[in-house]
C-alpha cells in the first residue's frame, strides 16, 4: 500500500519562516502622527486543547479611524510607508502570540447609512489547517455591538469570541481558539 504524504498545496504549514514572516514592521499599522486612538493589540493562537500555536501566520486588515479602508499604493509609487497601512502580518511566537501597534478603527458605514462596530479582519494560517481561516475582532463598545449586522448573524452564545478585552488603556487582548469548547468563530469567506 502506498503512503501519501501532504505537499505544501494540501497544507497550509508551518512554512512561515521561510519568507513570509521576516518583516517585523509588519506589525506596525499605524506610525506615530496617524490621527486616532493608538492601541497595541495582542492576539494569542490557541489549539483545540488550549496549548499556544508557536508557528501560526496573522494577517490583519482594518479600516482607518474615519471607517475608511485604505487602497494599498501602486508599485510605481512606493516610497516611504504610509502613515497608515490597513494591513499587518506577523508570526506567533513560542506563546501563540502577536502583537501589532495600530489604531482603533471606526465604524464602516454601507450604502445604506448602516454602520458596522469598530472591528478588525483576521486571516490565520496554521499547521494542521487545510486553508486559512477568518474571523472579526471587535473591540468591544456594547451600543456599537448591538447594532452591527455582521455580529448580529452569529448566535448570541458564541458572539463572546469575536470580542477582544482591554488589558490597560491601551492594549487590548485577543484569543483565536482554532477548534473545541469555545471555539472562535470563523467566517466562510
């Protein structure tokens, strides 16, 4: 009987360090004069049996602090960064965790005069997954949660997981439980 073996196409890693994860500014969203309120974010990566993922791939896309996501530059006209990017990737570490610098997002208003919560978009890459999954981190602000129709659609009892915590004025925590009890939830994009 012939053994079949996963290729890196079947898998999603751990291929990170070999490329992906060498730019630590990566973790940097925001510099310093970028208008809004400055805040770290530390995101842990959990396995179902809650040990740390030490080799996960985060990707982070947000909107800046008006609601507005930001267009990535040309490549005929990149020069210095952008005082706001919108985007960041960082490994884990042996703790399971990254920790970006950004700002706090605004609301991001539909067509229709509609308003989603202050939320960032979370791609994880990980051993063990066959594709990357996604969620939400909301910072939590309870009328803005209330009302947000993305949320809305997730069962009240599970809505917990897409809410990050404040651990001081300025960092807020956040953990991604892959599978098992308390599971983050995870959008089928």
């Amino acid at each position: 009987m012939t053994r079949l073996t996963a290729t890196s196409s079947q898998t999603v890693g751990p291929f990170f360090n070999f490329g992906l994860t060498q730019d630590a500014s990566l973790g940097c969203l925001a510099r310093p004069d970028t208008p809004g309120e400055h805040i770290t974010l530390r995101i842990r990566v959990l396995d179902g049996d809650g040990t740390p993922v030490p080799d996960a791939l985060i990707e982070l896309w947000q909107a800046d602090a008006s609601g507005r996501y930001v267009r990535p530059p040309d490549s005929a006209s990149i020069g210095d960064p952008p005082e706001f990017s919108g985007f960041g990737r960082l490994p884990t570490d042996a703790d399971g965790a990254a920790v970006f610098t950004t700002i706090r997002p605004g609301q991001v208003h539909d067509e229709q005069g509609g308003a989603q919560a202050s939320h960032i978009n979370v791609c994880v890459f990980a051993r063990g997954l066959l594709r990357q999954v996604y969620t939400r981190i909301y910072l939590a602000a309870a009328s803005e949660l209330e009302a947000d129709p993305i949320l809305a659609l997730v069962p009240e009892d599970r809505r917990e997981t897409l809410v990050a915590h404040r651990a001081d004025l300025s960092t807020w925590t956040f953990v991604i439980k892959l599978q098992g009890e308390n599971e983050t939830v995870f959008f089928d994009l």
